[in-house]
C-alpha cells in the first residue's frame, strides 16, 4: 500500500450504530475468515469485475464489490463508484443491501458514498473493520482486499456457494469470544449473542444478568460485569454427548 496512506488522524473507532453491527457479527466472520483462507490460499490473483469473480492461485470464487480504499485515506463505496460500477450492475446487489440496512438503522457509514478513514489513527485497520462488518451483515463466505498498480485496495465480500461454512468447535468457543472482543470490543452481549445465534443456540438471560445458552450436544453459560464486559466463560456437554470440535 502507497505510504501516504498512512494514519495521521487519532480516530480509533467507527460511530455506535457501525460498531454494534461489528460486533454482533465478529465473532462469526473471524472464525470463517480462516475457513476462506483455506478455501483460497494465497497467490498470485486476478479480479474480473464484470464477471465479479476473484482467483487467487488455482482457485475462483464470486465476490461482490464492497469499496475501493484509497491512497490518500479515503473509502469509496462500490455504489458510489459509477466509473467502476455503473448504476443498476448486478454486482451491486449486496453493497446495497449493505447501503438499505444502514439507511433502515441509522448507521451513517453504511450510507456515507465517501469515508474519510484518514481520520484514523490506522486508516488500513479501519478498513479492514469496515469490511469485516460487512461481511457478517451480509452472511459472506469470506472478505478480501488486493492492492492495484495504483496502490489502491479494491475489498470485496466472497459470496461463492463452493466456500465451506464454519463448523462448530465448543472448545475455541472462548478463544472466538476473545478474539472477537479486540477487534469489535465495544458489546460484548451483543458479540456473544451473535455468535451463539448463529450456531442454533437456544439463548436465555439469567437473574444475575449473564446468558444461558443450549443446543442438543451443549450448554454455554456466560457472565458479565457491571461494565457489561464479558467475564467467566463456562462451556459443557450435555450428559452422554462429547463437545463438538472441528
């Protein structure tokens, strides 16, 4: 990436509404980003946005375009890049549903044509939030950012069917939670309840406040402090079940 967009501003965070949606879904998106990698391992790579596909060493998969990130900082989102994408493409089915969704919730990001991310202390890593989020909204099987001759990065979400979907794993269950709340750490309920929503937990506040959590093979029981922080994790098997692991 070109260096000038490099961080000058001291942003760290998104607004509210952006960073709750991030972390309903963080959790979800970074144990399938994994999955993805493994799907498409590195190497060299070809985007044909007309035909909004993506290969990377042997292996093409569909994408949807999300947004350009510019040298100077900037986010362009697909909808509002006409030159690239003209108004009423196909591709742009899931940016606008993304677009419809910030409208609907009040999440200003989401509808904003141009962001200016050099307001970040970390432009890139705002970047990368902002297409993780995407992703989880938007149910996709995986994200991707490539650099052009330009030194711009052109994001997209994976959408390809081919893309395997996160298993389960009761034991990285504690390892997702932690590593979800440093990327999106500002609901820790919010985060732990998408996460356990998305693998069919039956989930129940309890009197102290925390989340009980059950499916057939499982129980996951979660409490927080008087912050709302996430605190004790506690994950067990249902009687004559072994926990499931990928």
């Amino acid at each position: 990436m070109n260096e000038s967009s490099g961080g000058s501003g001291t942003r760290e965070w998104f607004g509210p509404g952006l960073e709750r949606l991030g972390a309903a879904y963080a959790a979800v998106v970074l144990e399938q980003v994994p999955v993805f990698n493994e799907h498409q391992p590195m190497g060299d790579w070809h985007v044909d946005v007309n035909a909004s596909t993506f290969r990377q060493g042997d292996v093409t998969v569909s994408m949807a375009p999300l947004g350009t990130f510019g040298t100077d900082g900037s986010w362009l989102w697909a909808w509002a890049n006409e030159h690239m994408h003209p108004p009423g493409s196909p591709r742009l089915a899931p940016v606008l549903a993304l677009r419809d969704l910030g409208d609907r919730d009040g999440i200003p990001e989401l509808v904003t044509p141009r962001l200016e991310l050099a307001e970040f202390a970390d432009p890139r890593r705002a970047a990368e939030r902002l297409s993780l989020a995407a992703m989880g909204a938007l149910g996709a099987r995986g994200y991707g950012g490539v650099t052009a001759g330009t030194g711009a990065r052109f994001y997209m979400v994976i959408n390809d069917p081919a893309v395997p979907v996160a298993a389960f794993d009761a034991i990285a269950l504690p390892r997702m939670l932690v590593q979800a709340l440093e990327v999106f750490p500002h609901d820790h309920r919010a985060m732990a309840t998408g996460y356990l929503d998305r693998h069919g937990f039956r989930i129940a506040a309890t009197e102290t406040g925390g989340i009980a959590a059950e499916r057939p093979d499982c129980t996951v029981a979660l409490e927080f402090d008087e912050h709302a922080r996430l605190g004790d994790i506690s994950v067990r098997p249902t009687p004559g079940r072994e926990l499931p692991m990928r």
